[in-house]
C-alpha cells in the first residue's frame, strides 16, 4: 500500500469508528427520550388528557429547526426526524389510552 492509500485507509477507519460511536450515542439519547415520553403519556392517560398536543408539537418542531440551522444540519431533515418521532410518542400515547 502506498503511503496515500494507507493514510486514507487510516482516514476511512477513524470516520467510521466515530460513526459508530454517535449512531450509539443517538439510540441511547432516543430511548431516554422515549422513557419520558411514555412517562409522559401515562400521566396523560390518567387525567384523560389527549395524546396529541398540537400546539407544543408545533413548538417543537421549530425549535428543532432551529437547532438545525445552528448546528448546520439541513433544517428540512431535521423537522422530518422530528415529525417522525412526534408520530410514535402519539401512537405510544393513543396506546395507553385504551
């Protein structure tokens, strides 16, 4: 191998590891939230409060497009991600309203 080609095969290896360790870093960081929202929905099905909020959704949404913006991360992906995990916390939610 030559010395470019072992540099960027050292290059390639360091990305992925780091990869590696923020995809791990995300599922960890999405179960925690998961367990406060379900905490969250508990207590909404004990008040018989709405699983949906529209309003805070709203919110939040924004200010994740905020952050997406600040953090360079295209802001229509971001709201996308987000809109996805709204969807579950609601299906989760609806769940244990019944």
């Amino acid at each position: 191998m030559t010395d470019d080609s072992e540099r960027a095969a050292t290059l390639l290896r360091e990305h992925r590891e780091s990869i590696d360790r923020l995809d791990a870093i995300l599922v960890y960081t999405l179960a925690e939230r998961f367990k406060h929202t379900q905490a969250v929905g508990k207590l909404k099905a004990t008040h018989a409060l709405p699983p949906s909020d529209p309003s805070r959704e709203a919110r939040q949404i924004e200010r994740l497009e905020w952050l997406a913006k600040e953090a360079d991360l295209d802001p229509e992906f971001a709201k996308k991600f987000l809109t996805f995990i709204i969807s579950e916390v609601i299906r989760h939610h609806e769940r244990l309203q019944k």
